[in-house]
C-alpha cells in the first residue's frame, strides 16, 4: 500500500505520530469513557494487580482493564477496515 497522510486535514492528528485513541476517536464511533483511557494507564493498571490484597479492589481493576482491551482491540480493528478500504480504493484507482 502507498504511504499516504491518513487522516490529513484532521486538526486531531499531529506530525507524523498518530496515538490510536485519538485516530479511533476522530474517524470512529464514539467509545463510552472507560475508567482506563490510555496505555500508560492501563500499564500502571496491570503491574498494580499483583499488590492488591482487597478481592473486590482486584475484580474491579480487572474488569476496568479488560474494558480497556476491548476497546483497545476494537479501535485496531476498525483502523484495519479502514485501511483495507484505502487499499481497495487506491486499486481500482
């Protein structure tokens, strides 16, 4: 695939780094806020598990991060779809 500006245009992104949260909130759905919003948050999450004594604190941070995930994974997904789309488009030129 030709290496194109994606996104250009879109005052969201910035220079040549694209952080997928934002890319995901600028061409995407719409997530509902999630108590974990980021990677650095969610790595901060992760390595926290293992000194938690309190069971519920524990089932709590867990849901919270697998809620992260989800929609982690889904924003990558859709910024594959997207990308496919690109590649087709430019195919048939």
């Amino acid at each position: 695939m030709p290496r194109r500006r994606f996104g250009q245009g879109r005052n969201e992104f910035y220079g040549d780094t694209f952080v997928l949260a934002e890319v995901s909130k600028s061409l995407f759905e719409k997530f509902e806020p999630v108590e974990i919003s980021d990677g650095a948050m969610a790595s901060e999450a992760y390595f926290t598990l293992e000194s938690l004594a309190d069971p519920a604190e524990l089932s709590r941070l867990r849901a919270a991060l697998l809620e992260y995930c989800k929609q982690d994974t889904l924003g990558l997904v859709r910024l594959l779809e997207k990308m496919r789309a690109m590649e087709a488009a430019d195919a048939k030129g």
